[in-house]
C-alpha cells in the first residue's frame, strides 16, 4: 500500500533529559509537496516520550485531513520507529504508554507505516522543535514555508526513497 501522506516528525527536549519538550513536523503529498508545518511545546518529559508526542500530533493532523487511509510516519528515533513497527516493550511504564497511546490512534488508519530515517534526513522537523521556543514560532514556520522549494533536492525527494525504504523493508 503506497502513502497518501508522508510526516516527518522530531521533537526535543531543552535543559536535561527529562525537560522542557517541544516537537516538529512537516507533511507532504507523496509528490514531496508541502501539506503543512507545525509545532508546539510540549511540557516537561524525557527525549523519548517527546518522540511519541510528537508522532502522535503528526497523527492527529492526518485524521483530521479525513483523507489519508494510508499514512508514512518518518522519524530519526530509531528505538521509537523499531518499537512502533515491532510492537517491543520498554522497561519503562510512561513509554509503553505513550507508544500505545500511538498504536490506538494509528489504528484508525488503514495503514501506518513507521519508518527510521537519518538525523540528516529530518533536518525541517529538526528546526521546528527549535522554533517551538521562538516567541513567535508561526512566524518561523512560515519563513520555513516559503523557502521550502529552495532546500536541497536530497531534503525533499520523500516518496521516492520511502518506497524503496519500505521495498527493501519487505524483503
């Protein structure tokens, strides 16, 4: 099943691990296309479970298209893209809650499929959960917005290399 949509996620934390959290991400058509950019701050938790807010905004955002039946969800946390794929337990009782507040959500779905991708790779994400700090972060999210078709080929050739991603997957 090939995604309607492709979100790529990341989220942060500031001052410690747990501490102050915010996340990131961009959604795009499976042309690369820019659907929409956001972020937000999160309160105080560790890295990890910032990561799993973080998918489940992406989520959100999605079901509230209506549209997506399949959805691509690309995030650099490795441990939370094999988790949510393999359905594996952390030793952690607020990490498996979060990953199953996930699992639930994605379920509304016909399909999501979790994918690890390079920090390199999720460079706009990555500066969305920077701008989530800025006193006005819609000001950066929209300065991003306009440069998006000036950023590197690499950063915007999503569903290309995500279909050979999920290929070498199913092999």
């Amino acid at each position: 099943m090939k995604p309607e949509i492709f979100v790529r996620c990341d989220a942060s934390t500031r001052k410690g691990n747990p501490g102050a959290s915010s996340y990131g991400f961009v959604a795009l058509d499976p042309k690369g296309g820019l659907i929409r950019m956001e972020c937000g701050q999160l309160g105080v938790m560790s890295s990890l479970e910032a990561e799993y807010m973080a998918i489940l905004r992406a989520l959100e955002f999605c079901w509230d298209l209506r549209y997506p039946r399949v959805v691509e969800i690309q995030t650099d946390a490795l441990t939370v893209a094999k988790q949510l794929r393999n359905g594996y337990l952390f030793n952690s009782g607020d990490l498996n809650s979060r990953a199953e507040k996930v699992v639930q959500f994605a379920e509304r779905f016909e399909h999501v499929h979790f994918i690890w991708i390079p920090r390199a790779e999720n460079q706009v994400a990555d500066r969305l959960t920077g701008a989530a700090w800025h006193a006005t972060p819609d000001a950066v999210v929209r300065k991003l917005e306009k440069t998006w078709k000036s950023l590197p080929p690499l950063s915007r050739d999503y569903a290309f290399r995500s279909e050979e991603r999920m290929m070498e997957e199913s092999e």
